[in-house]
C-alpha cells in the first residue's frame, strides 16, 4: 500500500514538473515584437519590389543603429511616427538578425 502511494505520487510530480517544463514561454525576444511591427507599418513598401524602396536584403545590411536613425530622423520618420523608441530598436533588430 505504501510503497504505491510513493509511486503514485512520484507519478503526479513528474507530470507536473512536465506541465511546469512545458508551459513555460520564453520572453519574446525583440525580433518577433520587430517582425509584427514589420508586418503591420513596413511590409507593404518595403515588400512591394518597387524599386524606389530599399527590399529587405538591402536593410538587412544596415546596422540597428541606421536603421533607428532612418526612422528618427531619417526619411522613414514621418512613417515612423508614433512607434516608440523600443520599437524602433525591435524593428531594426529584426531587420538586421533575419
Ligand atoms: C510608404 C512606403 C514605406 C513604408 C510604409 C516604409 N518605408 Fe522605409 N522606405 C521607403 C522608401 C521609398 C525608401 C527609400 C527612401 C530614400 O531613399 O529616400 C525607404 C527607406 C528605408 C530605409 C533606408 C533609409 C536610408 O537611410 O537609406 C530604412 C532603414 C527603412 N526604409 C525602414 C523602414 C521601416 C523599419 C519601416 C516600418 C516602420 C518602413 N521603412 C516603412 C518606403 C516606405
């Protein structure tokens, strides 16, 4: 009797600890933020094969920094508006670690 209340707990623990193992989410690191926002403010122009807008190959050969200063100052700032600072890093690190 005893011995298969220890088994069974032993049982019940490890499936905890493999519901605890498996829900746990990793903290969304900036390039899936930076992808959504991509896909949301960028995708269109910058996915269009215009040739006027730089695809996302030539982007991705800027550093993070170019890119934030693209839509700070840059030609991307009136486009940019409203995205905050975190934003624009996570898009720049999307953009730069594809
Ligand atoms: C309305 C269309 C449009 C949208 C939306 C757009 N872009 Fe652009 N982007 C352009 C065009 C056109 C250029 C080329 C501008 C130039 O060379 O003067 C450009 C250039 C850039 C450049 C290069 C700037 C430079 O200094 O050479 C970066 C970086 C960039 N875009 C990032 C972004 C990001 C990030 C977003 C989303 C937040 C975005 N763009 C949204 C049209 C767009």
């Amino acid at each position: 009797m005893r011995l298969s209340r220890v088994a069974g707990l032993a049982a019940f623990a490890s499936m905890i600890a493999g519901a605890v193992a498996s829900g746990q989410t990793p903290p969304t690191p900036a390039p899936t933020r930076g992808a959504a926002i991509f896909a949301e403010r960028c995708k269109d122009c910058h996915e269009s094969g215009d040739d006027r807008t730089p695809p996302l190959a030539e982007l991705a050969k800027k550093s993070p920094d170019e890119i934030v200063a693209a839509l700070t100052t840059g030609p991307m700032a009136p486009i940019a508006e409203g995205l905050s600072p975190d934003d624009k890093r996570a898009v720049a690190a999307f953009l730069t670690t594809r």
